[in-house]
C-alpha cells in the first residue's frame, strides 16, 4: 500500500475521492494536522471552569502583568 497526501482545492474533487473510497479502490484516512487539532480542542475545553487556583480574577490579572513585565526589563 502506497501513502500519498493529496491537497484538495475543489469539493468536486473531495466527492471524487469519497465515491472511489465506497468503490473500495481507496482508503481516506484523516490527516494528522485535523486529527490533533480537533483532539486538543476538546481536550481544552473540558478544563473550562476546572481550574481553581484560589486567586480572583484581579490577582490573576496583576499576576500576568507582573510576568509580562519580567520579559520588558533590561537583563
């Protein structure tokens, strides 16, 4: 079996693609960038409002400022 990445620029030529993979002459197989990125999405955000770090919004504020800061300052 021969692995080949194909760049689409027409829909026409994705149904192409889909018709000969129900001929079962091919096999589409999701690409690694789509398969990771959606993982991570839904990975991520399962962690909405998980995260509970005894700080208020503001203190989170100040504290990113401060960190931001550090990078600004001549070493």
């Amino acid at each position: 079996m021969t692995v080949v990445t194909v760049a689409i620029h027409n829909e026409k030529a994705m149904q192409l693609l889909r018709d000969l993979a129900d001929l079962n002459l091919i096999e589409l197989l999701p690409s690694p960038s789509t398969v990771s990125t959606e993982s991570v999405k839904k990975k991520l955000s399962s962690f909405i409002g998980q995260l509970n770090t005894g700080q208020t919004l503001d203190q989170l504020d100040e504290q990113l400022g401060t960190l931001r800061n550090e990078w600004e300052r001549p070493i």
